[in-house]
C-alpha cells in the first residue's frame, strides 16, 4: 500500500522554510506545480491538504530542496539516519539556494547589478560569522534577506565613488518603467512592496520584517502601489505588478560570488578586526604605561608669567634750583652734622 502525498509532506511551517531556503516565491511554486498562489500560500499555512497529482508534485519539489538543505533528511536513508552536515555544507547549501534570488531581490531595491551583488556578499560573510546562531534561527533565509536588505538601502552607498555615477538601464522599455518607478518610491515602501508582491511574504511577515506595525505595513503597501500606478497605468492590477516584479528581476541576473569566496571573505574580515582589536588595546595600555611613567608624583603650583606693570608715571628729571633752594643747600651745608646741637630750636 502506498502512502498518499499528504503523508509525505513535511509541517506547513516546515514547507515554507525550505520554500524560503530554495530561494522561491510562492510564484514560482505554483508556476512549477501547476496550481495558483492562494494554493500554495493555503498548503503553508495549513489552510488545506495537498491531494492528487499536484500533492505528488509538491511533495517531490520539497524532498528535492530537503535534500541538499541545512538539516535536511535523507527519505531514502536505509538507516533512518541522515548524514550530519558540517557548518560549512550547510552554509553553501543555504548560500546556494538563496544568493541567486536574493541578489535579484536585492537588484530591485537599488537599480545597481554590482551594488546587488555586494549586499548578498555582506549578508553571508556576516552569516557566516554568527553562524552558530543562523544555524539554530527558525528562517535563516529571512535571517539573510533582512541583512541584505539594510546593507543595499543603507544612506551612505550615495558618497562611495563606485556608486555616484549610474549604470546601464535596462534594455526593455517597461522594464525601465518600472525599475524607475520603484527607485522613486521612500525606501521603506520600497521594501515593503518588493516582500509582499515581489518575494510573496504575507502581510504580518512583511511587517515584521520591515520592523513595523501591520496597519503600518498595509498602509505602505497601499501608497506604494499607487505610486507605481500613477508612473505605470498597466501596473494596477497586484496580480500585473507581481508578475512584472518577477519578470524584471530575472531579466537581471547579478552574479554573486562562489560561497568559498564568501566564506574566506568574511573570515578574513574577522582576521582584520580581531587584529584591530588587539592593535587599539595595545596602543591604550601603552599610552596608559607612559602616562604613569610620565606623571608628577606630586603636586606643583604654577608659577604666573612676569607681567608689565602698566599705568605707572615716569620719574620727573631734576632740572635747575631757585635761589631759595640754593640758599636752602649752602645753609645745610653750614651746618652742624651731629649733636644733640643739632636738634636744638634755633630763632629765625
């Protein structure tokens, strides 16, 4: 007796993680299934049971991404015990699954193919760097794009010289359209609108993501989709703008780095900031030991600068004595110059 699908199939929390982790839309799986979005979306919430040759279907697709994923079991293991994969099999095998989608994601957000390709590079390398707690994250793929995201919309890429003149747009007219129509918008609407039409989270998921209420989250959504509107009348309909997202973003395909360039980027970086680290706490205790060494044991007062004394008169020359004067000088000169004599009132 065989099993039917529904028996085959992981948890719906587990169908949409390895969903994310192949770096696939709801979309996309449709598309390869052969059934519509709201099914697919229905099938992860737990919403409805996956049946007939579309449950079969389902079911191979997401034994085909559990396969190589991180933590991924083997079904045809006769042992019942998969192999454990090591920190760096599971880091390429997420790399593997999610770069190529999220570079385009992150090419939507910024019009820029070498701008895309950086911000994958840094959400890995920083992944790779915490990866003990990427690994035991309940969404490593969100965990990622999050990281992505903030590097690709960050305000300062505008005084790089790298990034001050424009690169090529698009070939296809519509396709300028609408990636001119998306770099108008405020970026947090920006993001908003390429995680829910674009990447195809849910309301509450996209208003986690972007840290902000779901009201929040609804209202940017609405107003970014009228500005589109108003740029593009023919994107209107969500149904138009989703498949339109889509296309554009795999119209451009930027080409991340290999995971082992990943990887040895980022361990290179932590070389360079352990060394850093070690260099700024050398200089400080060094600087703390010649102060010591260089320090008064005791307390000196200042001695005050001289000073020019300022307002003081000259002192007056002697010029000729009167005749009284020199009648004065001649009679002292007479005069006795010690005694008691001397001290005697004498008439005038």
């Amino acid at each position: 007796m065989t099993e039917s699908p529904a028996s085959q199939l992981p948890s719906p929390t587990e169908r949409r993680r390895l969903r994310e982790a192949g770096g696939l839309t709801e979309a996309q799986v449709a598309a390869r299934i052969g059934v519509g979005r709201a099914t697919v979306r229905a099938w992860e919430r737990g919403r409805d049971t996956p049946g007939g040759r579309e449950g079969e279907a389902y079911a191979r697709l997401l034994a085909g991404l559990a396969g190589p994923a991180a933590g991924g079991t083997d079904t045809h293991d006769p042992a019942g015990s998969p192999p454990a994969l090591t920190p760096t099999q599971a880091f390429d095998a997420l790399y593997a699954f999610c770069a190529p989608a999220l570079a385009r994601q992150a090419y939507l957000l910024t019009g820029r193919r070498e701008l895309a390709r950086e911000a994958v590079e840094h959400a890995f390398q920083v992944a790779w760097q915490r990866w003990p707690e990427v690994a035991q994250d309940r969404d490593p793929a969100g965990w990622v794009r999050a990281v992505a995201y903030e590097w690709a919309l960050s305000p300062w890429h505008r005084f790089r010289p790298r990034h001050r003149s424009p690169e090529p747009p698009p070939a296809d007219p519509a396709d300028r359209a609408l990636l001119h129509a998306l770099l108008e918008l405020p970026p947090s609407y920006r993001r908003t609108l390429v995680l829910y039409d674009g990447v195809g989270l849910d309301l509450p998921e996209t208003a986690a993501e972007t840290e902000a209420s779901t009201p929040a989250a609804a209202g940017r959504l609405t107003r970014a989709r009228e500005a589109v509107a108003a740029r593009v009348p023919q994107l209107a309909d969500p149904a138009e703008l989703h498949r339109r997202l889509v296309e554009l973003a795999s119209a451009e395909r930027p080409r991340p780095p290999v995971p082992a360039t990943v990887r040895t980027g980022g361990e290179r970086r932590n070389v360079f900031w352990t060394r850093a680290a070690i260099a700024f706490t050398v200089a400080i205790v060094g600087s703390t030991a010649l102060t010591l060494r260089t320090a008064p044991t005791h307390y000196e007062p200042p001695v005050a600068p001289a000073q020019a004394v300022q307002g003081v008169p000259p002192p007056a020359a002697l010029g000729p004595l009167s005749r009284a004067e020199q009648a004065l000088r001649e009679k002292l000169r007479r005069s006795q110059t010690g005694g008691p004599q001397r001290l005697t009132p004498m008439a005038g």
